[in-house]
C-alpha cells in the first residue's frame, strides 16, 4: 500500500525521472525522520532519500546545515501527527525554496476515502452491499 501512495505522490507532484534532452536524474525525497526513510526505501527503492532529522535531540545547527544541502530536493514527505516545531519550521524554508510538500497522513486518508468510495464501506462490504454488486 506504501508503495502505490508514494509512486502517486510522486506523480502528482509532476516529478518525472526523465528530460527531454538530459540524462534522466534520481528523484531526490526529503523525509522528517531515519523511520520514514526507512519505509519510503522499502517501498521506493530507486529513489534518492535525504532525511532532515537523524536522530531526537538533534541541534537545529545540524538540521539547518542538512535543510541547506536539501533545498534543491523534489519533494518533502512529512507526517503533521509526529511533526517538531523545529522541524515543520525547517519543513516551511524547504518549501520557499520550491520543495513540493506532501502530507502523508492526509493522502492516507484521501486513498482510504477513495477506496471506500469504490467498493463501499467495510461495513456495507461485510454485509455484501458493496457498490460493486449493484442494489
């Protein structure tokens, strides 16, 4: 499931991994944290991923010098739920230098509405009222 999100994320934002006329470059993926990272690679595997915070505890000095290196980024991926103060401040200058900001929890969402949307509710589904089946 993480996987299709992220390839829809993706090609929301616009970001293809080829130009007409370059060499085609890795997409480069900012995350909030080592724990994203790790599901991003697992369900992006071919995608460059930067995290911005190491570890808890870390001093913004650091995150600031790494929120630098990342300016030229794709996109940031960050969830709002587990978001510092710190960190969506860093997320904020990210995205005044153009990095394309995608909420993971309200695109969760979105895909389970959508899902719900097609097949009905687990409820109705359970019942055999799916929208599938017809009236």
């Amino acid at each position: 499931m993480w996987r299709s999100i992220l390839l829809a994320l993706l090609s929301l934002v616009g970001i293809s991994s080829a130009s007409d006329a370059q060499e085609p470059r890795a997409i480069l993926v900012v995350v909030a944290n080592a724990e994203m990272a790790e599901q991003v690679m697992a369900a992006m595997p071919k995608v460059r991923i930067a995290v911005l915070q190491s570890h808890i505890g870390e001093t913004a000095v650091a995150i600031n010098a790494r929120a630098w290196e990342f300016r030229n980024a794709d996109c940031l991926f960050f969830d709002p739920l587990n978001e510092s103060i710190e960190l969506a401040m860093f997320r904020e200058r990210l995205q005044n230098h153009g990095v394309v900001p995608i909420n993971l929890r309200q695109q969760i969402v979105t895909q389970y509405k959508r899902t719900e949307t097609l097949f009905g509710s687990a409820s109705s589904v359970a019942r055999g009222n799916s929208k599938l089946h017809g009236p």
